[in-house]
C-alpha cells in the first residue's frame, strides 16, 4: 500500500482471512497475482499449507511466494519466486497427516449387540 507500490506490486486486496491459498491479491505488469507472504529464518523452514499448494498449481505464473527474511530489526530482505511450484515439489518434504471421516449415521444403522 506504499505509494507506487512496493517492488512493481500494488495492493488491490487482502485475502489472509479467507483461508483461499494466498495472502494478497495485487497487481503486477497490468495483471492481477496472488501472493503468499512467509517470514523464515536462516536455518528455519518454510511450510507451505495443502490450499497454498493447490493454488500455486492452479495459478503457475499468477503466483507468487515472497519470503521475507528475518535476519533483526534492520533489513528484513526478501526473496520473490513467481510460479514457485517447481522449487517447492524438488526440494520440498511432503508431511502428510491423514484422517478418516465416517458420518454417524452409519453406526447407528449398525445392529446392535443384544443385552
């Protein structure tokens, strides 16, 4: 939202809440992009969501990952990855945690054991 923008981008609005895969929806070379803002440390990680990674599938180019580099209080450098899809699938670890979900509804058409 600064003046001119910040690095070609300019903010057309704040997604965070909407849990859709991406932090802002900004403008960029005349088109819209979405971006995914993740603050890291040197030797820290990166995690990266199951929606942020289909929306980085589904988008490619319109896509953007910016990491912002927490290194103190006074440059917080940034990396831009447009279409980071590539970087994340060769040197990303997947975690994947899993859960069956069966509605009630089955159980209770289940017999009953009798007593």
């Amino acid at each position: 939202m600064l003046p001119g923008g910040w690095e070609g981008f300019t903010f057309v609005q704040d997604k965070r809440d909407q849990r859709c895969g991406y932090d802002f929806l900004c403008r960029y070379e005349g088109r819209e992009v979405k971006m995914e803002v993740k603050t890291f440390t040197v030797n820290g990680r990166i995690m990266v969501t199951p929606t942020e990674l289909q929306e980085s599938t589904a988008s490619r180019q319109d896509y953007l990952l910016v990491g912002v580099l927490e290194d103190g209080p006074a440059a917080w450098p940034t990396v831009i990855a447009r279409d980071p899809l590539p970087i994340l699938i060769e040197y990303g670890e997947f975690e994947i945690e899993a859960s069956l979900e069966l509605p009630a509804e089955v159980l209770l058409r289940m017999e009953r054991p009798n007593r």
